[in-house]
C-alpha cells in the first residue's frame, strides 16, 4: 500500500487529496481510494490498458475533478 497526496485548485483555494494504492486483492475494494479530510471520497480501477475509471463516488466530487485526479494518478504509472 502506498500513499501520496494530490493537490488540486477548487473554489478558490487549493484543496488536498489523498490517495491510498492497493494492492489488488478479492475484497471488491478499489486499487486507488481518494480521500479528502480524511473522508472517503472516491475510488478508481484500471482498465486492462491501465486507464482509470470510478468505482465509487461516495463523495459526490465534480466529474471534472475526478477527471483531474485519474490524469495525475495515470500520470504515475503505477500499472
């Protein structure tokens, strides 16, 4: 499991994200988990190519915003 964080602008002001990567495994659990303050926010799983789509979205963040965060996730190539 590794953990580093994303910053993104929002409303103003610079707003932190957290992300977890999981190591795949049979619990249905997401391998990127984003919180914000701590607080589950969203989770994403590759594709076979490696690209990132939403698995969850209990935070209800701007599709915008997670696009932003699967980009800079990608971005680190942790395929």
């Amino acid at each position: 499991m590794e953990k580093f964080l994303i910053e993104l602008p929002q409303d103003s002001q610079q707003t932190m994200y957290e992300v977890i990567d999981y190591a795949h495994d049979e619990n249905n659990r997401c391998k990127f988990m984003i919180f914000r303050e701590g607080k589950l926010v969203a989770g994403f799983e590759p594709d076979s190519r490696g690209f990132l789509h939403v698995c969850k979205n209990p935070g209800n963040v701007d599709e915008a915003i997670l696009d932003i965060l699967a980009e800079k996730i990608e971005s680190y190539n942790f395929h």
